[in-house]
C-alpha cells in the first residue's frame, strides 16, 4: 500500500502538469488574439493619421488657389486703377485692392498653420507607421512561439498520458475510483498531512487517522475534505513547466 501512495502522489502531480497544459493551450490562441486586436487598433489609428492628412492636403491645395486667384484679382484692380474716371472710381479700386490684400494676408497666416499642422500629423503618422510594423512583427513571433509551444506541448502531453496510464494501471480499482471522485469533487484528490493537519482543507484532523496516515499503510482520506492523505516526504512537487 506505501507503493500505492506513492504511486497516487505521482498521478496527482502527473494530472496537475496536464491540467496546467491545458489551460495553457486554451490561453496561446487568446494570446494571439490579444495581438491581432493591437495591430488592428494600430492600423486604425494609421488610417485616421492618412485620412486626417489628405484632408488637410486637400485644405491647403483650396487656400493656395485663391490665393492664386486674389493675386490675380489685385493685379486686374490695379491695372483698372490707371483707367478710372473718376476720384470716386479710383478710392473704390483702392478700397477693394485693400480688401482683397486684407484677405490675401489672412490667407497665407491660415497656409502657414495648415503647414505647421501637416508636419505634425506627418510625424503622427511615422509614430503610427512604425507601431503597426511593430505589432506585426510581434504577432508573427506570438504565432511562431505558439507553434513551436503547441508541438512541444502535443508531445509531452502524450508521454505523459502514456505516464499516467502506467500508473493507473498498477493502482487497484478502488483506489483509482477514489482518487476520480475525489479529483472530480475538489480539483485535485491527493494532500499532504502535517502536524495533524490536512493541507488541503486546513482542518486537524484526529490524532490515530494522522499516526495512520503517517504508516502509510492504508488510503487515508481527510474526514473533512475527503481528499487522501500522505506524508511522503519526498513527494515529487507539480512538475514546473
Ligand atoms: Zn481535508
């Protein structure tokens, strides 16, 4: 029967390892999903740098044409200026003329800023350029490592399933059928005892089941908790990995 403890300690490790495994083969995919969902959210703000750009462009393109078309407009006025036939016909050429300059002033103060504006979003736009080739790069090596992670992970886990078959099969029956119940009812089946304590539930349990459990003779289980206790000393831990 010490050999049957022994034998369930390992199992319980054994099933720990695979659980983890699992849990971790669930977990890569969503790891890959988190990055795809970065680089799209990258790209959307790329988009929006490019989208804010060709508006601006399309601004600027707008303000330099009439200002092109003012110039022409004083130039007309002014040449009508050596026609006029009159004072009042002169002043209001003049007028218009400095109204038109007034604009024309505005105008290029507006360019300027459009032109400030355009630098920046430039630069807004190689910050966002280079985020995405970031991201890309990042969830091609996620994808990579989860490839490499899922084939080592298929091998091991079928060598340790081999494992575990192994072991169940040189469990009797019954044990095996306890340890199921026992794992199925609260996550994992096998505990140690230590001073007359189940570090599974953390209750004291009896002071004959402890010197029983400590001879490791029978399957013990905790009165409280039902898992089966062990004092091994040496148990294997949960295998890292
Ligand atoms: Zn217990």
């Amino acid at each position: 029967m010490r050999e049957e403890i022994k034998l369930l300690v390992k199992l319980q490790a054994l099933d720990l390892w695979l659980d983890k495994a699992q849990r971790l083969m669930k977990e890569l995919p969503q790891q890959i999903q988190d990055e795809s969902q970065a680089l799209e959210a990258a790209k959307g703000r790329l988009e929006a740098f490019r989208q804010n750009l060709k508006d601006l462009e399309l601004e600027r393109r707008g303000k330099e044409k009439e200002l092109m078309e003012l110039g022409d407009k004083v130039g007309e006025k002014k040449g009508r200026l050596f026609q006029a036939k009159s004072n009042e016909e002169y002043s209001a050429l003049i007028k218009e003329i400095e109204s038109l300059k007034e604009r024309i002033s505005q105008l290029e103060d507006e360019v300027i800023l459009l032109l400030d504006r355009i630098e920046e979003v430039k630069a807004q736009e190689e910050a966002a350029k280079k985020e995405v080739k970031e991201k890309e790069e990042s969830l091609e090596a996620a994808k990579a490592r989860f490839h490499k992670k899922l084939q080592e992970l298929e091998q091991t886990l079928q060598e340790r399933q081999k494992e575990r078959e192994g072991l169940v099969s040189r469990l009797s029956k019954r044990t095996h059928q306890i340890y199921e119940k026992v794992k199925k009812n609260r996550g994992y089946a096998v505990v140690r005892a230590e001073k007359y304590t189940c570090l599974g539930c953390h209750m004291e349990i009896p002071p004959q089941t402890f010197v029983e459990v400590k001879k490791g003779e029978e399957i013990i289980q905790c009165p409280f908790c039902s898992r089966i206790l062990h004092c091994w000393e040496e148990a294997p831990k949960e295998d890292e990995e």
